[in-house]
C-alpha cells in the first residue's frame, strides 16, 4: 500500500490549474495507483484529484459505488486530461472534500454530463455520467483546474455548514 498525504486548503497546490498528461507510463500507473489507494483508505471518499496528493497532473479517480446514496454507478473511473463537454439540468446537492475538511456546502452542478477523457493506457474514450457520478466528476475536473467547491457557494451566508469531524 502506498497512501498519498493529502494536501488542504490553504495549500497552494489547490489553486493551480493542472498540466495535461502526454507520457502514458509506468511512472504514471504507479501514481494513478497510488490515488485509487488513498481514495479507497478514506471512507466514504467518492472521489480524488491530483492536486490534492500534491501532483500537478490533470487526472482524478472517482468512485461512488461505497456510497449510501448511490443507486447506479459505474464503479471506479480514472479520468486523464478530462474534459467536459456536455451539460445537462442542475441541482444542488451538500459537497465535501478531503482538502477542506471543517465544512461541507451547497454547490449547484448539472446533473448529467459527458466527458471526454484518456485512460491509464493512453486510449481516448468518453463517458455519460448522471446523478452523484455527475456530480462528483465536475467537483473533481474543477480540483483539476484550480478550483474549490468553496468557490462555486452561491451564497456563503446560507450555503456553508461546519462540520464537527469528517464521517
Ligand atoms: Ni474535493
């Protein structure tokens, strides 16, 4: 087992837009593996991005199948250089995140989307995801481009919950 510390706000890190990945090797597969680890070491954590491990790649993990609300879900999924390029309908649904333990909030976010992305081999595929799936795939692509759940709050005064201890 090799498990990734994770990086938390106000670590710099998280702020910074992420490099596309162009070398599909081993050196990649150990770090993707090491992410999936951390990911399944924390539980109820349904998803992770590099940044938050302390990596500047533009890859993220994600795996609802371990959580309570999940009615359909697609198991793991690792995103390289994802990109969304379809969205659909929005709601709003209470988030957390690893790297800001102390709150969860609010976050508007659609609910179907579709993805384009590469896998640990380097072969580019696509993706329809909805639901929770949906939903953690744009919290963890907005990681990727230097972004918090914090920061899509539409209203920090209602929005924001502090948390006792992270479940
Ligand atoms: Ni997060």
């Amino acid at each position: 087992m090799s498990l990734l510390a994770i990086r938390r706000f106000p670590d710099p890190i998280l702020k910074r837009p992420t490099r596309y990945v162009q070398r599909f090797d081993t050196q990649l597969k150990r770090l993707i593996d090491a992410m999936i680890q951390t990911m399944h070491s924390h539980p109820r954590c349904v998803g992770l991005a590099a940044p938050q491990v302390g990596s500047a790649w533009r890859i993220a993990v994600m795996d609802s199948s371990r959580h309570p609300k999940t009615t359909t879900t697609s198991g793991l999924i690792t995103l390289i250089n994802p990109v969304i390029d379809e969205q659909k309908d929005q709601t709003v649904q209470r988030e957390g995140c690893l790297s800001i333990p102390d709150f969860t909030a609010n976050v508007r976010r659609a609910t179907r989307v579709h993805i384009k992305a590469i896998n640990q081999s380097g072969t580019p595929f696509e993706i329809g995801l909805s639901g929770l799936e949906a939903i953690i795939a744009q919290h963890e692509i907005d990681h990727l481009d230097g972004k918090l759940f914090l920061d899509s709050v539409e209203n920090v005064k209602t929005d924001v919950f502090r948390r006792k201890a992270y479940l």
